[in-house]
C-alpha cells in the first residue's frame, strides 16, 4: 500500500483488520520497521484524537515524529492552481509539498471541507496535490470528503464488540449549531459497505450524502424504525450534500437518548469525538455502559499503527520509501 486515502487503498480489508488486532497485542513488535524514519504530519485544521493517535502510532513503530500546523507555525499556503499570489499567501503548496517530502519519509496529511465549493471540496484538491507532488506516501487524517483513520477505527470497534456475525449497524444524523463536513459520515458508509452488516442511513429529508458513498444503500427517513433492533448506533451530524453546507435543520428530536436506545438491540453507542452532549446525544446514553466512544477513539491508535505499518512494509518490499 503507497498512500492511504480510503478503503479503497487497503488491498485486503479483512487481513487488515486481523493485523490491527494482532498490533494491538503488541504495539511495539514492528519498531524495525520505523527506524531511523520520520514522519510530518500536517495540519491544515485542528486536532485532538488525530494527532495524538496518529504522532502515537508512528512513534510505536520507531519512528521520528514532526508536527506542522499550517498558518500557525509556517507561511499561508496557497492551494488553488494558476492563482495570481498578490494576496495574503507568500507561498504555494506547490514548493510547500515537495519540500516537505524532503525531510521525511511518510507525511499525514488533515485538511477539511471549506463549504465554498463542492466542486472544490470534493476534487480533494490540498489532499490529491500532497500524493501528486510529495514523491512520499501520504495518509489521510481526514480530507473534504473522508476520514478513513477514523472509519477503519470503527470497523475494528464494531468487531470488537459484535455479538453476532451480520450486526444491524445505524448511521443516524443528530443536530449540530454548526454546519459540518460529510466526511465522516461519507467515510464509514463507504467502508460499512466493504462488509456484510446489515447498514441503515436514518437522516432527515434533505441531507442525503453524495451517491458515489451511498451505492444502492437505502435511506430510513423514519429515526425510530431505524433503530429497531439495532446492535450499533453511531451518531453523527452533517451539513447538506444537496444544499451544500448548509444547515436545513437544527430538529432536537433527531438528539440519541434513552427512549431511543431502548428500542434497539442493546445496541452500543459510537460517535467520532468530540461531541456535543445534550445536543448530538444525551448525557444518559453517552455516560452509560452502552457507550464505546473512549474505546473508539483508543482504537485510533491502533488502526493508524496498521496504516503505517502496512506502508512501511510495502515500502521495506520495494526499496527506497522516498519515491
């Protein structure tokens, strides 16, 4: 595997898995494979679960570690192509990005939907010049349109914790005061639909994703039907794909609570993190025992360990990583 920017990168989802649980026995069985490498990860928007988990993983693996949080610690980047740079922007991603690929071997890369154009957000336009220009491998910590570190920890939380073989797992849209990418939601469609669960898409009319992440999966408008014996329920808000960006409902009914979770299948409750409590869910469904969002999020660690070492190794295959 050269770059990680979806499932679609990963050659065997289901040897994948099986890796990351085999990393999470023993987090620092492959420090070989990492030394004397460094690894810049580089932040286009904030960060918590991603760039401890990330920085976390790489180390784990031997690895040196640079952190680079654009616009805070470097020059205002420049992305669009043909620009005339008369701005406020003294330097293109275009010298930005080869420089960078430089000074290390593997860079991360988390640069979100800026909601001027959906055209714009989802060509991935900072994401595809990072993998054209860098001649390094390059992994996503979340673009305009996914957010695949966090979908392979999802995937790897719900086999964890599955009590059957084909659980009925429920994506479902929650309010937000904010209007927020549809990357995560995009992204754990995408790689739900890798698997053989039962998936369910409950939102209200109006905030259907885009149908290259959806395929032929069907949409339950009805939030209540949904979750009828549903063994997972991940919460998420997301701003509209058909309005783009916006915000066509801040609908409290559509808040995860109590009633709601008892009407599934003991299910267990997942959210990305951070999360608006009382908002998105209930202090009463986040705080009990029916909760896996801490393990979810412990799980970026160990996934992003895998992206890494998968890497490392198809690199160690090859030759040289820097390419």
């Amino acid at each position: 595997m050269k770059h990680f920017t979806s499932v679609k990168d990963i050659p065997n989802l289901k040897k994948a898995v099986e890796m990351a649980f085999e990393v999470k026995k023993d987090r620092f069985a492959w420090q070989h494979l990492g030394k004397n490498k460094t690894m810049v990860l580089v932040f286009f928007n904030s960060s918590l679960r991603t760039r401890l988990s990330t920085q976390k993983a790489a180390m784990n693996l031997g690895m040196n570690t640079m952190v680079l949080n654009v616009n805070d610690d470097g020059w205002n980047l420049e992305s669009e192509l043909g620009s005339v740079m008369d701005g406020d922007k003294p330097e293109h991603l275009l010298e930005a990005i080869p420089v960078i690929g430089r000074f290390c071997d593997i860079i991360g890369v988390r640069s979100f939907a800026r909601f001027n154009s959906k055209e714009e957000d989802y060509s991935e336009r900072i994401l595809s010049q990072f993998v054209d220009y860098s001649g390094v491998p390059v992994v996503s910590m979340e673009a305009a349109t996914r957010h695949p570190l966090q979908s392979f920890a999802d995937l790897v939380s719900i086999e964890e914790y599955k009590t059957k073989t084909r659980p009925r797992v429920v994506l479902t849209w929650a309010p937000h005061p904010r209007a927020l990418p549809q990357a995560v939601a995009n992204s754990f469609v995408e790689w739900m639909r890798e698997t053989d669960y039962e998936l369910v898409v409950t939102h209200p009319e109006g905030y259907e994703l885009a149908p290259e992440f959806m395929g032929d999966v069907k949409v339950e408008y009805n939030q209540k039907k949904a979750f009828e014996g549903a063994d997972f329920i991940y919460a998420k808000n997301w701003a509209s794909y058909s309005h783009y960006g916006q915000i066509l409902s801040r609908d409290f009914s559509w808040t995860v609570n109590e009633e709601k979770m008892a009407a599934t299948n003991h299910a267990r409750f997942m959210h990305c993190l951070p999360v608006r409590r009382n908002v998105v869910v209930t202090d009463g469904v986040i705080d009990s025992s029916a909760s896996i969002v801490i393990e979810q999020a412990a799980n970026r660690e160990i996934t992003a360990q895998t992206v890494l070492k998968m890497i490392l190794e198809h690199s160690k295959e090859g030759g040289k990583i820097n390419q």
